[in-house]
C-alpha cells in the first residue's frame, strides 16, 4: 500500500477519535452538550454541576459512549465476510450498512429528542 494512503487513513482515525471523545466530554460542559444559552433567550439556564462526577467517572462514562459508537460500526467497510463464492456480495453489503446506519439514526433521535 501507498505510504500516504496509510498515512491519510491514520490522520482520519485520529481526528474521527479525537471528535467521538470530544463530543462524549461535552455532555459535563456547566451548560451541557447545547452550550451556554444567548442572553436575551427565556429558556432555563440550567447548569450542570461538575462536581456530580469525578475525573475517573468521567472518563469512565467517556469510554463507555466511544465503546457505543465503535460497536455501531454505521461506517462499516467492505470486508472478507462480505465475498462468498469468490463474489463480493454489495446487496448484503448495502444492507447491512443500510441497518446500522437506521440504528445510528435512531439512537441520536433517543439521545437528542426530549
């Protein structure tokens, strides 16, 4: 393989971790994952203390949310458990991508939605 394709493909894993864990760390924000409120907005200005966890539940609770997205796989690449009989199946491929991807969906409307 192409020593920068490697190299690409490296850089885009990190930056998709780094996103993943920084969304995950938003959630103990003091204004939570939507951020602080605009001043003349009449929602509630609710804080969300810090001192509810601590830096080992933190980190706990992150770790536990990239386990969620990782296990999700909605990206999912075509792999070996997709030929059969020297054939690349891409309707079994399309649908199983098709599947996680409504799961995925599914699961940012739960954590979202009120």
């Amino acid at each position: 393989m192409d020593k920068n394709f490697l190299a690409e493909s490296q850089h885009i894993h990190n930056k998709v971790l780094f996103d993943c864990i920084n969304d995950s760390l938003s959630q103990f924000r003091p204004h939570g994952k939507d951020g602080a409120p605009m001043a003349w907005s009449r929602l509630s200005r609710k804080l969300k203390p810090t001192e509810d966890f601590t830096l080992e539940e933190m980190f706990e609770i992150t770790k536990h949310d990239l386990f969620r997205m990782a296990i999700m796989q909605a990206g999912t690449l075509p792999r070996r458990e997709f030929v059969f009989g020297g054939h690349f199946d891409e309707e079994l491929f399309a649908e199983i991508r098709e599947k996680k991807l409504a799961t995925l969906l599914c699961r940012e409307i739960v954590d979202n939605e009120p």
